[in-house]
C-alpha cells in the first residue's frame, strides 16, 4: 500500500479523508504542522496531502518549505489544500504538485489526483 500522509485541522475532512483512502492507502492523519514534521522524522510517506491554514507552531507553508528542503523528504510529491486564492500560485513555486481549493473540495477528484501524483512517482 502507499503510504499516505494527511495534515488537516479540519475533523469533519479528516473524517471524510479516512472515510474515503484508508482502504487504499497506508493512512496517517496529523492535525497540525508540529505533528507532521513529527510524523516525518519516523514515518516515510509516499505522498502528502496538506492543508495550508493550520494553528500552532507551523502552518502549512512551513511544512510545505521544511520538507522541499530536507533532503530525505524533498522528492515526496505534496497536495495542498488551501481555502486561501492567493496561495494556489505561491505553493506551486515552492515545490506542490497540485494545489485545491477547500471551498470546491471534490474527494473523487483528491483521489484522482493522488493516484496520479503516485503513479508519476513510482516511475
């Protein structure tokens, strides 16, 4: 299974996430920046899905720039979902292989989205 890791502070997209990859994918769920980058420092994900608007230490901004600088985390592609316009442009600078908006969430569309970002991945 691939290994997934979803970072969302939001509990009813959490439920929703859960709901619809944890048969698909080997699942794990961070509700904040400082939990993800725990999660990372023991845990290699295969693709990251990651929510920019978070509160505590780290948004997903700063996660999104510690794991395109850290060497052993920087090819791993990452899926941002912000509620944010004025980000779309700025995450795919940083290194996003796609980026949606939280107002239009569409998981079918997640899930297609994953499935490519892996199979271009594993290539």
């Amino acid at each position: 299974m691939t290994k997934l890791l979803i970072v969302e502070d939001d509990l009813l997209l959490d439920e929703a996430y859960r709901r619809k990859f944890s048969e698909v994918y080997d699942l794990r769920i961070a509700a904040d920046g400082e939990g993800a980058m725990q999660m990372l420092s023991s845990w290699d994900p295969e693709v990251i899905l990651l929510d920019i608007y978070m509160p505590g230490k780290y948004n997903g901004l700063d996660v999104l720039k510690m794991i395109k600088e850290n060497p052993k985390l920087e090819k791993v592609p990452v899926l941002v979902i912000t509620d944010l316009p004025d980000s779309v442009d700025r995450v795919i600078g940083m290194g996003a292989a796609k980026c949606f908006m939280k107002t239009d969430i569409d998981l079918g569309k997640i899930e297609e989205e994953l499935a490519d970002v892996v199979s271009k991945f594993e290539r």
